[in-house]
C-alpha cells in the first residue's frame, strides 16, 4: 500500500505532535492523504479507501456527536476501511463497533523494546507480512497512549495480538483486534507511537506494522467474532501438522481449554461443554466452549454455547459448571464472574441442539457466600467460592460448591433448592484437613450404590472420598488420588447406569510454548468410575474406546525379558498399547515410549519391585520443552502381575493399571520420536500379553446446513 491510496486521516483541530509525527509518516510513505474531523466524517471523506484514527489525548465526551458516528458507520458500511489507534481504539463503543470497549485505557511508560505479539492462529494475516517473526517490538522508550484489553475481551473483534515486553510475552495485555463491519476495522492500542525515538529496527518494525494495517483494512474483511461451527472446525486445519497435537483426545479448535463443563446427554447426544479462551493460548476471559457426539469419540464443534455479558454477573467470566435435566428443560448451573466476586449463575435452553441459551434475569440465583463460615479471601477473590456440582434426590435439588474455610482447609458447601432459583444453605458437606489443600475446586458428588464418591481438586491433585452422606455430612471409608499425573478438574455424566468421567489435561510446557502452538489444553478419554466388591474405586476407559482402534500393529515381544532392550517393529504418535507383565526376579520392567532412533529422546514408564510405575520424563524431549520430572503411582493388588493399557496420543500418555489406577503425563517428543522398545532390569520378566494398535482421529468436521452451524454466542 502507500502511492495510489487515500487516507482520510481524522484529527478534531489541531493536530498534537504525536499526530503531525504520523502525518508525516503517512507523507514518506507516499499515502494521499486528507485531514478530517470527526465531525467531518462524511463528504469529506468521498475517496478515501480508509480512515486512520490515531489519537493520543483522552476521548472526551464531546468528541464524536451522533452524525459523526452514523458518517463512521456509512463509511464502513460502504466497504471503507479504519483503523484505530492509542487511545482511538477506545473509542469501539461509541463507534457502535463493539460494545466491549478496552477496560484498560491511559499512558505506559516504556523502557524496554515493547510491542505485539501475534497470535499463531493468524501468522498469515497481510498486517505482518513484512515479519519473519510473532513477535514485533514498535517501541523502546517513553510514555505512550495506549489501549488494551485485559480482563475481558471484544464482544464481535477477534483478538489478533497480544504484548511482548522485553522479550517476554504477556498474553493477556490483548492489544491488535479486527472487526468486520462491512469493511474492516483494526484496533492498535499497542504503543505506536510515531513522535518518539526508536532504535532504527524498531523503527522500522513500527513502520511495517502500520502500513500492513493499512492495507489490511483497506484490502476488505477481517477476522471477527463470533465464530460458527464450521469456522472452529476450519480453524483446527491451522494446526493439522503439530506432532504434540492429540488426534484422540479432544482439545479445543484453537485457543485455550481447560475443564470440561456441563457434560449431559440430550435427545440421544452427548454434549461436551468446556472452558474456553477465544483470544488466544492461554487463561483469560472465559467462555464456554461447545462439542457434541453421537458415540462419545467422534465429536464435532458447535458455536460458542455462553459468554459473559458486558453488565451482568458473569461480565469476567462464565467459569464452571455443570447441566441437569429440571423435567424437560436442559439448564446450567455456572459461575459468574464479576470483579473480586464469584457467584452462582443459571442459564436455560429451548434449542434442541444445545447452542443457543438464556441466561436467568435473577442472576446470581445465590447473592453471597455463607457469612457463618471464615471463608478463604485471597489476592484475586474476596471469597472463594466456585464451581457446582448439581443432583435432584426425592423432589429437591442439591448443589455442593467449592470453598475453603481459613486456616482449616479446603471444603464443599451444601446448598437445596425446589426450583434450581431458590437455594437454602445446609452447611459443609466435608473439610478437608492437613494435606488436602487449602481451597476445594470443582467439586463432585456421584452416587456409585452402596456408597458415594466425592471428588475435589486442590490446586494439585484430585482427591477423592468414599464413604456415604449422614444428615447432610459426608462420612469417609476410603481415600485417594484419582489419577496421579497431569489431570484435573474432571466431571461426570450420568450414562445409564454408569458414570463417565472427563479430566483437564493441562500443558507442562511454557507459556511461550503455548503461544507459539497456538492451543492449549487437552480432555481424557472417557473414563467409567465404579466401586469393586472391595469397596474400592475402580477406573476404566469406556467400552466405546475400543472402536477408535484402526488395525492391530506386528508387535514379536518376548515372552521372557532380561536386561536386553527389545526395539518393536511398531510406533507412532496415536497409539494402544496393552500388556501383562510379572516381574519374576526383575527389579523393574520398562516400556519405553516416544523413543527417537537413537534413544536420546524417550519416555520410559516403568514398573518396580516395590509395586511402584513411574512415568520418567528426564529425557522425554531433547529440546527441554516441557516438565522433566518423575510421576509415580502405588499399584495395587500387590500381587502380579500388572495389567496396564497405555494410550499414546501426540503429547498424551494416558495409564490405566489394574482397572483401578491412572496416571496422565503430558511431554512434547520431536515429530520422528515414535519408537517403542521393552526390557526388564536386574533380571528376568514374563510377559504373557502385549498388544499395539493404531487409532483413529476423533473429531470430525462441522457437516450441517448453513442455517444450523451459525450460531450466535449467548449474552
């Protein structure tokens, strides 16, 4: 762009010196260009193919009058282009562009190289066609007007950049966002600041990034909000060659995913609800996410199902929840986020498919946390009090809630209700005590018959509790951990006459990782919770994992091992390995996973004498992306031999030993580490099964009429 287009540059009376700065910019960069007022926005403007906001000065009240606003939005819907930048992108609301404006608006001081951090998802866009690199310094010095989102995000823009600041990312200072409103628009409230000093390569970087953004806009649509079903679906084809990248395990289009939400079978269909970022890789803003099966593995993306309302409740997040069936109408229970507070928020549908749903007008349907209680309050919450977990027993519904009580521990609140809306506090259901954690997330009670299972999440691990409910108090038998590795905050559906279970698999590698993959964040399989006749917890894949098996791989394992390492004729990133193995005199066996050719890379899980497996990733990837440090599980019986099913899925390694103990690892092995060998050590081990077999992929593209994959994001 530059010679040959027209620029209608809006300045309200005299232009500052930041303004004259980015005037004469526009000039050396050969831009026709026109001054205009935003008053003047209109005839003035005839033949300009974009209009440039760049203001410095705080945005009054009288700066834009209703003409002008209505000459914006005809100059867009006419196809014309704008960008808006410093404190210009402040102005979305008033605009009519977004009705989510940035919540961070004011002047930084920069004393570092400072800039944009460009989303992964959208490395192709024309804006940062001059860059070989995501991240792109425009400032090293002064106090620069500067807008950015933080604790929210835009309503309709798609966020395509967020901050690196001396090297370092920050992605939830969002600061690059677009909008299609006819024709494009791009905010840039990142310091570009044309009146200050700069190195000359960040001088140049600032340049690039302004004329891209120029052309960008000029050149038509941008990237928006909100996405149909198709357009998440389409969105996982960016990232369809990331190795690290589960192809069975579910995780998010793009973006971010953390625990699964409002899991429920309606009309014959599973619906997978989960939390969701759609700014970027990372925790920020949370919306809730939406995918539905007909078989519990192929899973297809649906629209957005809810996300926060700029004057309600719920304005900083819609966080967990779960969904219940109140005599025909599907309803959420979910919290709202809003400032230091968090409170309980329901939402109802009517749509048979589950995308479209109506937030509750008296919301929060629960006011305030008990006051009978000291209550944790901490750095970010005035009180602690998240996530529901939701059951009806003879005509009165139940929530348990998580908390913390101070100085004693973390604890589940219990709370009935007639209606779902009127809810009576009944007091603790449990408190933990020394080891279990000071705050209780994500807490859940299922009835497994003779006695229930309740499970919390602290901060580490999921804990759970068998035992029964006595007047309104949870009475412990047994306790435990429910899987030993990189898994948390899980939650149920009831499937008949079972429960399947879904937990978070976090990401162990950076922050900076993350973003340069451009998603984060993966589910377990489905997992069936049970009691043996001991009374003890037993866990195991669901039935319908098995038909995700494509074809059984050559697999000649000796029946007996010593110490020499066995290399398999088999590998591969999306694997099922199953397996029986007695140690006889061996101190250990070793199956050894995600090897590279010369076994510099590997994962090696390994089983021991003292009825111990551990998942060693010392070496799992040579880069040194992600965590390195040993996981272990006791394994019980005690009595050999072990029976263990090993999914192996990009960066998932998923155990299930015995039918009754899991353990979840997350590494992040090079493409070509797909190798897999066996061998015992300080003896001989009889292995009396093995088996390897490939699976299939389970998520499948949006296939449904246009009319049906649109869609609209709940407010």
């Amino acid at each position: 762009m530059g010679h040959g287009t027209r620029v209608g540059f809006v300045c309200r009376g005299a232009p500052s010196d930041e303004q004259r700065a980015a005037l004469a910019w526009l000039e050396a960069q050969s831009f026709e260009t026109v001054r205009v007022s935003p008053a003047e926005v209109g005839a003035a403007t005839d033949g300009c193919d974009v209009l440039w906001w760049h203001r410095d000065a705080p945005l009054g009240d009288d700066v834009l009058s209703p003409g002008s606003v209505e000459a914006f939005e005809a100059f867009l819907e006419d196809g014309g282009g704008l960008l808006l930048t410093l404190r210009a992108m402040g102005a979305v609301d008033d605009l009519g562009i977004d009705p989510v404006a940035p919540d961070v608006v004011g002047t930084q001081s920069v004393a570092e190289p400072t800039g944009v951090l460009w989303r992964t998802l959208y490395d192709d866009h024309p804006a940062i066609a001059a860059f070989e690199s995501i991240r792109i310094p425009i400032c090293d010095r002064g106090a620069v007007p500067t807008a950015r989102y933080e604790s929210a995000v835009p309503t309709h823009g798609e966020v395509l950049a967020s901050t690196v600041r001396g090297g370092r990312d920050v992605p939830n200072e969002m600061t690059v966002v677009s909008w299609d409103r006819g024709g494009g628009v791009i905010g840039i409230g990142a310091p570009l600041a044309f009146d200050e000093p700069a190195d000359e390569s960040v001088a140049d970087a600032r340049s690039d990034l302004a004329s891209g953004c120029l052309s960008a806009v000029g050149s038509g649509d941008q990237p928006a909000r909100p996405k149909t079903a198709d357009e998440l679906s389409a969105m996982r084809e960016a990232f369809a060659g990331d190795p690290a990248r589960p192809r069975y395990h579910f995780t998010p289009p793009a973006n971010w995913l953390n625990d699964p939400n409002g899991l429920i079978r309606w009309n014959g269909r599973y619906h997978l609800f989960y939390q969701y970022n759609p700014a970027g890789p990372f925790h920020n803003a949370i919306h809730w996410g939406h995918a539905v099966s007909d078989d519990l593995l192929h899973w297809t993306d649906e629209p957005i199902a809810l996300a926060p309302s700029p004057d309600g409740p719920d304005r900083d997040g819609c966080w967990s929840g779960c969904a219940v069936d109140d005599d025909g109408t599907p309803t959420i229970l979910y919290t709202g986020g809003d400032g230091r507070w968090q409170l309980p928020c329901l939402a109802t549908s009517a749509d048979p498919d589950l995308r479209s749903w109506e937030k509750d007008p008296g919301n929060p349907v629960i006011e305030e946390p008990p006051s009978d209680l000291d209550l944790l309050s901490t750095e970010h919450w005035e009180i602690e009090f998240r996530d529901h977990a939701v059951w009806r027993d003879d005509g009165t519904w139940y929530q348990i809630i998580g908390s913390g009580i101070s100085d004693r521990g973390g604890t589940a609140l219990l709370y009935a209700s007639p209606d779902l809306r009127e809810w009576e506090y009944r007091g603790p259901l449990l408190t933990g005590d020394d080891g279990h954690g000071a705050v209780w997330e994500c807490p859940e009670l299922l009835d497994l018959g003779d006695r229930s299972l309740l499970h919390v999440s602290n901060y580490e691990d999921v804990v759970y509790f068998i035992g029964g409910v006595d007047d309104g108090e949870f009475d412990v038998a047994h306790r435990g951990v429910l899987d030993h590795g990189d898994f948390y905050a899980p939650q149920s559906l009831r499937d008949g006459d079972r429960y399947l279970t879904w937990g978070w698999l976090p990401e162990t590698r950076g922050t900076a990782a993350q973003w340069d993959a451009g998603w984060s964040g993966a589910l377990s399989l489905p997992r069936v919770l049970s009691l043996g006749a001991d009374g003890r917890l037993r866990q195991r894949p669901a039935a319908e994992v098995d038909r995700l098996r494509q074809r059984r791989l050559s697999t000649a394992v000796p029946s007996v091992l010593d110490e020499a390492r066995h290399a398999l004729e088999v590998g591969g990133r999306t694997l099922e390995i199953e397996l029986e193995v007695s140690l006889e005199d061996a101190s250990a066996f070793e199956l050894s996973v995600f090897e590279s050719a010369d076994r510099e890379e590997r994962t090696a899980v390994r089983y021991t004498r003292e009825n111990e497996l551990i998942v060693d990733r010392s070496e799992s990837s040579r880069e040194g992306v992600g965590a390195t440090d040993a996981q272990r599980m006791p394994v019980t019986p005690y009595d050999e031999p072990l029976s263990l099913r090993a999914f192996l899925d990009g960066s998932v390694i998923e155990l299930y030993a015995n039918d009754r103990h899991c353990l979840t690892s997350r590494v992040y092995p090079a493409a070509n580490s797909t190798g897999v060998s066996v061998a015992a050590e300080g003896g001989r081990a009889t292995v009396s099964a093995f088996e390897a077999r490939e699976l299939e992929s389970a998520i499948t593209p949006a296939t449904r009429p246009a009319s049906a994959a649109a869609g609209t994001e709940s407010q």
